[in-house]
C-alpha cells in the first residue's frame, strides 16, 4: 500500500516536445505529492510540488495533473529541452508530521536535439 | 539558497568496518532523513529524525544503522559493520517544521564497501 509505481522506466522525447511521466498510488492517507529531478551523480532536485485539493500546478514548463479518484498524478513537461535530461523521480507522503517521501521507480528522460 | 551539505562525498571501505556519513542540514529545519540509492534504482527510505529521536524507520534500518545528531549541527549515519550490498549514495535530506517547502536533499555520499 506504500508503494509509487511510476511509468515509463524511459523516455526519449524530441526537443520542443511534451514529455509526459505517470505515477500511481494505493495509500489515500498520501497527500503531498513532489517530483525530483536527478542529474548524474547529485541529489534528487524538488521540481513541483501538488496537493490533492487541487487538479493541477503550473510552474514554467512544468505541468502536475492529479486526479484524486484514479490515485494517478503525471508530470508534463512542454517544450522540452536537452538540459531537461534526467532521472524524474515522483514520490509521495503524509505531509503531516513530516513522513519519509514514497519515491516511484524512476523515469530516465533523453530529449535529444 | 541554502543547502544540505554531505561529507565525504566518497567513501571506500573494507567490508566489516564502521563507516559515519555526515550530514549539515539547513539550520532551521527541524526534520532530517537518510536515503539511500542502490545504483540505477530508486531512493529508498532509510530513517527519519526529529526533536532527537527517531520518529520514523524502514525494514532496511536494521541494527547496525544508528543516526545521531551530535551537536546541534551535524546529523550522522553510522553503518557497524559493512556489507557488499551497503554500496550505494547515501542521501541526507531535511525540512522545515511548518509550510509548504518540500524536502531538501544533499548531493550524496557515495560508499564504496569491498
């Protein structure tokens, strides 16, 4: 019930593309749910963040849709770029006292030129 | 922008030796995490630490893990006796106690164990 399945494992995208990361969850006590973004050899980087009292959050190129009765939430990322290569990560929680991050398993995106 | 530091960024040991990982959280966060990575796979819970004790803990937070906060600044993770399989980057990660700023991650500690 704790685990984030997250898809695709990878994700070869065209530069100027949309690229697009799903996630799942059982636990409906979850109600923070973050995107990282990972660079080779550093620590997950907070991307964007959501809570389940809004459908979705904008911030620049990156878009989180959530819908709270499917327990789905997905990452959108417009125009996408060749610095926008990376491993996402989604993961979630229960914000309240703080609990450990859930990660998903991962998406490797490659946005060739 | 404040950060959370990580020392050594790398770490050889022998299997069997003690290792401490090092952590500076941001100094007015009051909630601190380990995470771990096995290469290539996903960021695994180890333990979560607050107001000095433990307050939260994974399967993989066996007894020879420890975590300490020994003076107020630093906040360690001490392996016992390493295992092979222990290879891995270790995150330190912290938040705040209040509001809606997410969790602040380290660049990791890389242990080699052979």
């Amino acid at each position: 019930q704790q685990q984030v399945k997250q898809s695709p494992q990878s994700l070869i995208v065209q530069k100027g593309g949309i690229s697009i990361i799903n996630c799942a969850y059982e636990n409906t006590a979850f109600d923070y749910f973050p995107w990282y973004q990972q660079f080779p050899g550093k620590g997950p980087a907070l991307l964007i963040a959501i809570r389940p009292d809004v459908s979705e959050k904008k911030e620049g190129r990156f878009t989180i849709s959530f819908n709270k009765s499917a327990k789905q939430f997905s990452l959108h990322i417009m125009d996408s770029q060749p610095g926008d290569s990376a491993t996402y990560f989604c993961a979630a929680t229960q914000d309240t006292g703080r609990r450990a991050l859930t990660f998903g398993s991962g998406t490797r995106l490659q946005v060739q030129p | 922008e404040p950060e959370v530091t990580q020392t050594p960024s790398h770490q050889v040991t022998q299997m069997g030796q003690e290792v401490i990982l090092r952590c500076v959280p941001i100094s007015n966060h009051l909630y601190f995490y380990w995470y771990r990575q096995i290469l290539g796979q996903k960021v695994e819970f180890l333990v979560s630490f607050y107001n000095n004790e433990i307050s939260e803990k994974s399967e993989i937070f066996d007894d020879q893990f420890s975590v300490e906060r020994p003076d107020g600044s630093n906040f360690t993770l001490k392996i016992r006796s390493t295992k092979l399989e222990d290879s891995a980057m270790y995150f330190c990660a912290s938040r705040e106690a209040q509001g809606f700023s997410g969790y602040t991650f380290g660049s990791g500690t890389r242990l080699t164990v052979v």
